[in-house]
C-alpha cells in the first residue's frame, strides 16, 4: 500500500508539471506567431501605464502595436514582454506546485501563478519602456555604451530585480507557513529561542533560482531557436551582457546578505519575566 501510494504521489506530481510545462510552451507557441492585434491582452494595460508614466497619448496600430507620435515609440509585440512574463511563471509553478496537497490546492495555485506573472509583467515591462523613453530622451549613453547596449542593460536590470522580487515573496510566504507548522518549527534551544532564518541553503537560492530561470528564457531558449547560428557575435555580445548583469546583482545580494546577516538573527519567545 506505501509503494503504490508513493507511485500514485509520484504520478500526481508529474501530471501538475506537464500542466505548468504545457501552459508555458503553449504561451511561447502564441507570442512567436502572434500580431499585434493578437497581443492586446498584453500591451494594451502597458500601453496605459506608460502613458500614466509619461503622460503622453498612445493609439492603437492593428500592423505595430501602441503608437506615441510625440515620443517617437512603439510598443510592438517584440516590447511586450511574453518571455519574461513565461520566466516568471515557471519559476512560480515549479517552485510551490509540489508543495500543494489536493487538486483544488494545485489549481488554486496555477492560476495565482498565473495571475502573478501577468501582473508583475505588465508593471515590470512598463518600467521598462518608461525607462527606455527617459534614457532616449536625455541622450544617455557615450563610447562604448551606445543606445542599444544602454537600452539592453536597462532591461536586464528590471526584469532580473522584479524576478527576484517575485521569488522573495513566493520564498517568505512558504517560510511564514512552515515556521507556524508544529512539525517544521525551528529548532528550540533551552534559553527559549528560536533560530530564524537557519538555512544557508534556502538564502542562496533566493538567487539562485531566479538566475536560473532568467538564463533558461533569456539565453537557452533563443540559443536552442538557432539564435547564435543566424547572428553570432550578436548572441555572444548578449550571453555576456546577461551574465555579466546577473552575477553582478547576485553578487551584490550575496555581499548585503551576508553583512547584514554576520550575526544570527534570534526570534524571542515571550516569557513571563518580559511582561
């Protein structure tokens, strides 16, 4: 009976993940086709933000996207954002549908995973753009930096900080729930405290998961597109910018974590004596 509940366990768990696996490719499948008629799902919310953000007026353009005469910018189907958008989801999915228990728990969960990576990409990729707008309009850039490395670099920035925003918040309520459970409370020593935050390992992969989720999308994917075949030194140019970037963030993470964390930080339980 344990071996054919484990099996069923098994068979459960890798059913939720072709689900998550399908839904993802079924998304690229449709953006690598779609128009931008086909996008307005998408770019219209973009379109307004951007708009709140630089106050000027964008029309639709069945054939471009979202035009701004004034700016000089369109939001084209290529602006809108769709990998990072799968990028999130996946690293949302695969991080806590093998924690749900029940099918209603797991599909609660697909669709809050989906709903999060349609949000955070619109806020995300309206950023963006905005940002693009105010590096074009001021001119910012000289030598080697020229626009397009500028405009690229700007981009990794976000979409690399709002997925690692998104996995912190998915990585604090996991831990919120299993510091509350009696069967997975942190040890208790005799002085009456509790340790939080006890794990190295779980620190680490608040970057290491979305690094490699961001790299997945962003590199893997285009490469295995035949990206570095059809432009070489294009697609070596931007491995290296990405790389480059991300470990800069991580690293960046990785020194603050541990300053800020060179002491243990003690969780108090509340005696008798403190009142």
């Amino acid at each position: 009976m344990r071996n054919t509940g484990k099996i069923f366990a098994i068979v459960k768990k890798t059913g939720w993940a072709m689900v998550g696996t399908a839904a993802a490719l079924s998304l690229k499948a449709h953006y690598s086709l779609a128009r931008a008629e086909d996008l307005t799902w998408i770019l219209s919310p973009m379109a307004w933000l951007v708009q709140i953000l630089t106050g000027q007026n964008f029309y639709f353009d069945p054939t471009e996207g979202y035009v701004s005469h004034a700016l000089g910018v369109v939001i084209a189907p290529a602006c809108a954002g769709v990998n990072f958008m799968i990028a999130v989801f996946c690293m949302s999915y695969f991080s806590g549908i093998f924690k749900q228990t029940g099918t209603g728990a797991a599909i609660r969960w697909l669709a809050g995973c989906a709903i999060t990576s349609y949000v955070s990409t619109i806020i995300a990729n309206s950023i963006r753009i905005h940002l693009s707008i105010v590096l074009i309009t001021h001119d910012i850039h000289m030598g080697w930096l020229t626009p397009m490395r500028v405009h690229r670099i700007s981009g990794i920035l976000i979409y690399f900080f709002f997925l690692n925003l998104v996995y912190h918040i998915i990585l604090k309520n996991f831990f919120s729930s299993l510091f509350c459970a009696d069967d997975n409370a942190p040890a208790r020593n005799t002085t009456g405290r509790y340790f939080a935050n006890h794990s190295g390992g779980a620190r680490q992969s608040q970057w290491f998961w979305p690094l490699f989720w961001y790299w997945g999308i962003s590199l893997a994917v285009p490469f295995l597109n035949g990206a570095r075949a059809a432009n070489p030194a294009g697609f070596a140019e931007h491995s290296l910018t990405v790389g480059f970037v991300s470990l800069s963030l991580c690293a960046g993470y990785v020194f603050l974590n541990r300053f800020c964390h060179n002491k243990r930080i003690l969780v108090y339980e509340p005696r008798d004596t403190d009142h």
